[in-house]
C-alpha cells in the first residue's frame, strides 16, 4: 500500500509538471479513493478531490479594521472575499465592497464600527476555470474606543480655565465633565459638556480660588470610551493693577506706572489709539510683558489720543484690566512763511521756518485768498524752500504750508500772496475783406507771445461763441473767419499766450457781415380759377429766390410744393388752385449762399366756377366750394385734371343750370383702389341719390351712375358727398349729366 501511495503521489507530481489536462488528474484521484481511501490520500491528493480555502483567525484587529488572513490554495488563480456583520452572509449584512477580488491571502478591512462583530468567508477561482466551495468562517470583534489622555488645564483664571486632551482618532466627539468633587459626585457636577473639538474654554458657573476636576470620555454614536484620568486645578484671583502715575498730555514721549500686584510674575501692556481695544490696526503695544512698573512709549504721533491699560499675570492665572489711561499728545507747530523771492513772469521761491521733530513739509498754491480751490499741493518737501514754477502771468497767487509727521498735520501757516505780471495786451484790431460770409481780422504783435487764442461770437458778453471760433489758437496776428451768416454783427476779441502766462483780452472788434437785401412781393397777374402768377422785384446779385404760398396769413399751412420752392426768375406760375379761394405768397433773395429777409406779403384770391350749363359733361374741379381734404391733381392720361385725396366725410358742391324739371341720368368716371367699395350720395333739392363704386386695382378709370328728379328747372347746387372706407377712397374725373 505504501508502494501504491508513493506511485500515485508520483503520477500526481508529474501530472503537475507536465500540465496534462482535467482528465488525468481526475484518474490520479480515483486511484487515490480506489485503493488508498480517501482518508488515506495526502493533502496533495485531497486538493483534487474537494479543494476549498482554509480560512485562519484575522490580524491586526483594530477599532475600525482587520486583517483577514487565509492559507494559500494549491491551483488558485484569485480569491473572493465576503465579509458580513452577520453570519448568514444575506446580501443586505455585506458591508459596502463585499465580496471582493483578491489575488494575495489576506486583505486589510477598513472603515469599520467600533467595537463590533465581523465574520469572513471566501473561496476560490481556480485555473481550471471551477470554483471551489466556501472557506471556514471566521469571526472578528473590533476593539471598543481607546481612552482619552486628559492634559494639564490652562489659561486658568479667577473664573475660567481651559480643559485639554490629547486626540482619540476614532472619536466623533467628546464628552467632558467638571465636578467640584473629585468623586464625581452627580450633585456637585458644575458642567457637563459635548464638543468635537480637544479643548473647551469654561467660564459657567465657576468660583474664584476653588478646587475644579475634569475627565474626559471619548464618543462615536453608542460607543463610548471609559473617562480618562481625571485633572485637578485651582482658580485664582490676582489684584487689578491701579494706575499711579498718569500724564495728561505730552509731546513726542510718555510714561506711565502702577502699583505692585501681590502674586504677580509679570505684567502685560497694552497701548492703543482705540479706545475700546478693539481695532487690531490701531495697537500700538499688545501684551507686551514686562517685570517693571512702569512702561513708556515713545515717537509719538502729534495731536493723538493714546489708551493704555495693565493685567497682573502669575504662572497660572491673570487678574482684570487696570482702568483705562489716556494721553493726549500736543499738535504740530506751524511753519512760518517769508517773503517769495527769485520772482519771474512764471515763477517763484518761498521760504519759511524749520521746525524741529518732523518728517517732512506740505505746500498748497491757490489762485483764491481762502483756498476754496486749490492750484498745486506739493507733499513730503523735506527743506524749508521750494520753487514754484509753471505758473499763469497776470495772476495774483497765495500760498501756505505746513509740516507732517506720521501722518498728522500741523495747523496751516501764515498766508503769503505774490503776483505775476501777464503779457501786454494785443492792441489795434482792424477788420478787412468783409463779404456776406466772412471777414479777415488783424492786430498788433505782442512781445513774448508765442501764440494767440481768438474768440468770434454774436454777442458782446462772449456768451454765445461760434465753436470754430471759441479759443482758436494761431501762431500769426491775424485770422480769417468763415461760415457766418449774412447782414450779422460780430464780436472778435484776442488774447497772448506763452507757454504759462496770458495776457488780458484785447478790446472788442465789431464787425457786420454784408445784407442780402429782400425782394418785393408784387401784385399777382393771370389769376384765374386754378392758378395765378406771382411777381417781385429783381435783387442784384440774386442767384435765385425762395418762394412760399400757403392758404393761412400766417404761412402755418403751405400749398403742396410751395415752400422755399426755389425760382431763377422774378415770376412764377403757381397752379392747381382752387377756385374763389383766398391764397398768400412771399419771397426771399439767395446771394452767394445768403439768405435775405422776406418780402411783404401778397394775398390774391382765384375767380369763381361759373355755373354749368347741363346737359352736358361737368369737370370735377370745377366746383364751387370744397369742405375737406379733396385735391385737384393732374390727370396725365386726359391732359387735364381729376379729384383726389378724397376721405371719408369730404363733400363737394358744384353749381348747375337745369333746363327743365325731370328725371336726370348722372354718369361719373371714377377709379377706386381703396381695398372695398366707395359711396358717392349726391344731394339736391333736399333729395339724395347714391352712386356705387366697386373696388378695383391700379386705380384704373370706370363709369357708374345714378339717376336724379329734379322738381323744377333753373339754377341749382348739388353736393357730392363720400364714404365707404378708409384713406382714399377714389379719384373722380368728371361727370355727365343727361
């Protein structure tokens, strides 16, 4: 049997090394079970017959991890891991990345709860393609939450201190309690706090010089560490220092002491330009230690307040703020100004008086006495002289200073003025070459003038100056000005110009520009129904004249066409009147661009319709009277004229001579491009007859009718009145009565 065992482990081995297939391995194993028993085969062996990880106690156990551990298997190619807060392994107990592929034997599990209980399993794939059955299942405790290390208390006071621990990893929070008993007693509890943080500052419900303990417990949910050891403190109480010697005011240093506190080590100072203490900017000293009794500060800030205060400290506590202090330093001394000197046309020198303990010196030009504003501020000049320079000739100027240090400013100086002369006056303005539209302008040369600026304007306040002309700037003396108006009166003044001094405005040079003279409106000729011909005079020099017919005196409503209408002669056919109407023209002459004046006014009224003999055709602009927006307008297809412009409501009345009484045909010849059909009621002899005109499109001409009855004959008005629509609503030629 020996024998056959040796033989089978040996067809194993070299099944191994050959890598011979599933099937003789799986005769290797039946020989095993044949004639060996399955008991009796080695581990070798029974890897083929029913392989499965064997799982071994976890490592490393911590709070929140372990490390599951398990013995290799022979064949493996990877493991999977399952790891359970329950040992039935249903899915909703995995924890989170269960189960897990893993090729080593063994893995680290993180992120677990404090002390609580863990079970792993696994099995394995192996190269074979099959996997294996379950391991063993192994069962892990966590460990519970470590113990906090409580630390001295410090920053210990007559009523705080502040309990410290050292940090516990696994901790979300910490549970702290203060007793006056070192037992803990639950009567003499003092506080009993819930922080996240290692420290807590306490102030509640503490006693000067009494005995305090604290312990500490670590806490993450329902886990809860045991209380550390426990801390012993006693709160003290050291004596308020008193200012004793305190100055009032001072001038660049200060000193001030207190008494001596009994239990004091050290003090410490405070020194602020705020008096609450609160600024962090404004600390001058803060907690500066000394052993002394005394502290002085120096360099100080001119016209300050200052605040101090004092606190008695011992190794262990501190006492209250001393009362506050204060002291007010003296302001700066003003500099003292003397008279300029190194005068010129542009410039000057001022000097004034040193003054002791300061950075520097500030110098402020205006051209007003009270500095309302200011010309020039000069900073941080460190000597006691300064040129001024680049200044306006012809101006008188004033000037102080005063002195700085650290920002603070003393008060101002004694006030100084000093004048520069300007540059002479240009003088002998003349006027030439005067036209309607311009004129050229001269004058004198002014010594050291560099330029000149010139102003044109159209009143003599220089108010009201041209734009082209409003300080222009030549090197010459003198000047073309452009673009005026004809007939106009100018105002031109100059002043000289070097590079920083001006002189005063020359005298004012008047000049008139040249007048269109306005034509006369003349009395109309060929008036008639329709039209007219307007007359006026000839202007010499005209190159043509605007005229303008209008039916108001007052020209606020113009004939079509007839405004500025431009004419070459001294006449003009004015047409498409309408008849016995009142109508008003006027003229003006156009030179060289100029306008003129308008003429006087012509009113001429157009002669009347005479009465139309029927039957027989009636033009339709021959009416005697027209109420509305009708227009007479040319009809280029009949050589003639048509109404157009009608709207809803327009009427017009036409006078006729009716031979006899009877029935009577009326035929209109119409166009309507209006979008629907237009009425034409024709009303006489308090009759009414109506007129149908269809839409059509281009406005082309058509004939409708109606039929009327007059009762007698003889002369007779008939109206013509329009509806139907919007805008236009047609256009009529004529009429034919029969």
């Amino acid at each position: 049997m020996q024998i056959l065992h040796e033989y089978i482990n040996l067809f194993i081995f070299d099944l191994k090394v050959s890598s011979m297939t599933n099937k003789f391995l799986k005769i290797a194993i039946m020989l095993c079970s044949i004639y060996a028993g399955f008991s009796g085969c080695t581990p070798e062996m029974q890897e083929f017959i029913a392989p499965r990880p064997i799982a071994i106690q976890g490592e490393d156990v911590r709070t929140t991890r372990f490390t599951a551990t398990w013995q290799p298997l022979l064949g493996a190619r990877n493991y999977i891991l399952e790891v359970a807060t329950d040992a039935s392994f249903e899915e909703e107990f995995l924890i989170a990345e269960m189960p897990l592929e893993v090729q080593d034997t063994a893995y680290t599990v993180r992120n677990l709860q404090v002390a609580n209980t863990y079970y792993y399993r696994l099995f394995a794939n192996l190269s074979t393609g099959e996997s294996t059955q379950y391991s063993d299942i192994i069962a892990v405790n966590t460990l519970g939450m470590p113990t906090p290390v409580a630390d001295v208390a410090t920053d210990i006071g007559p009523n705080q201190f502040t309990s410290r621990w050292q940090q516990v990893i696994e901790a979300k929070t910490y549970k702290i309690e203060i007793n006056s008993d070192i037992g803990f007693a639950e009567s003499s509890l003092v506080q009993r706090i819930i922080t996240e943080d290692t420290f807590v500052v306490i102030r509640t419900n503490l006693e000067v010089d009494e005995d305090y303990f604290y312990r500490i417990a670590a806490q993450n949910g329902d886990i809860v560490s045991e209380f550390s050891n426990v801390v012993h403190l006693t709160t003290t109480q050291l004596t308020r220092p008193t200012v004793s010697i305190a100055p009032d005011s001072a001038q660049s240093e200060f000193t001030f002491g207190w008494n001596l506190v009994t239990g004091a080590n050290y003090y410490t100072v405070d020194i602020s330009t705020d008096p609450l203490f609160i600024d962090p900017t404004a600390y001058l000293v803060e907690n500066e230690v000394t052993q002394e009794t005394s502290f002085t500060l120096t360099n100080l800030n001119p016209n300050t307040s200052y605040y101090y205060r004092i606190r008695a400290h011992s190794d262990k506590s501190f006492s209250e703020y001393s009362e506050k202090g204060r002291v007010i330093t003296f302001p700066l001394p003003a500099p003292v100004l003397h008279e300029a000197s190194n005068l010129s046309a542009t410039s000057f020198t001022t000097t004034w008086t040193s003054v002791s303990n300061v950075d520097s010196y500030t110098l402020e030009v205006s051209i007003h006495p009270d500095f309302s504003t200011v010309l020039l501020v000069v900073n941080d000049i460190t000597d006691t002289t300064y040129s001024i320079e680049e200044l306006a000739g012809g101006q008188r100027y004033y000037y102080r200073v005063r002195s700085n240090k650290d920002g603070s400013y003393s008060a101002y100086s004694n006030v100084m003025s000093q004048y520069l002369a300007a540059l002479e006056q240009p003088t002998n303005l003349i006027a030439t070459n005067t036209t309607f539209t311009s004129f050229t302008a001269a004058w004198q040369v002014v010594t050291d003038a560099s330029y000149y600026l010139v102003d044109v304007a159209t009143d003599s306040q220089f108010s009201s100056i041209l734009s082209n002309y409003q300080a222009d700037s030549i090197s010459k003396t003198l000047i073309n000005v452009e673009g005026l108006s004809a007939n106009t009166e100018y105002y031109l003044r100059v002043q000289a110009r070097s590079n920083y001094a001006n002189s005063e405005y020359s005298e004012t040079l008047t000049i008139t520009t040249s007048a269109v003279a306005a034509p006369t409106a003349q009395p109309a000729s060929g008036v008639q129904n329709r039209e007219i011909r307007a007359n006026w005079s000839l202007v010499p020099n005209a190159d043509s004249y605007l005229l303008d017919v209008a039916t108001s005196s007052s020209f606020t409503v113009f004939l079509p066409g007839y405004e500025d209408l431009s004419v070459a002669g001294t006449s003009r056919l004015v047409e498409g009147l309408l008849p016995s109407t009142s109508y008003y023209y006027r003229v003006r002459a156009v030179v060289d661009g100029n306008v003129s004046e308008y003429s006087n006014v012509v009113i001429v009224t157009t002669d009347d319709i005479s009465v139309q003999n029927i039957p027989g055709i009636v033009e339709a602009e021959d009416f005697s009277f027209n109420d509305g927006t009708v227009q007479v307008q040319d009809n280029n297809a009949s050589q003639g004229y048509y109404l157009g412009s009608i709207q809803q409501g327009d009427s017009v009345s036409y006078q006729i001579n009716v031979p006899s009484s009877g029935p009577y045909t009326i035929e209109f010849r119409v166009a309507n491009n209006s979008g629907s059909t237009t009425n034409i009621i024709v009303e006489y002899e308090n009759k009414q007859a109506l007129a149908f005109i269809p839409d059509d499109t281009d406005w082309d001409w058509m004939s409708v009718t109606t039929n009327v009855n007059f009762d007698t004959g003889g002369t007779k008005t008939i109206w013509l009145k329009f509806s139907g629509g919007v805008s236009e609503l047609m256009r009529i030629d004529w009429m034919d009565i029969y």
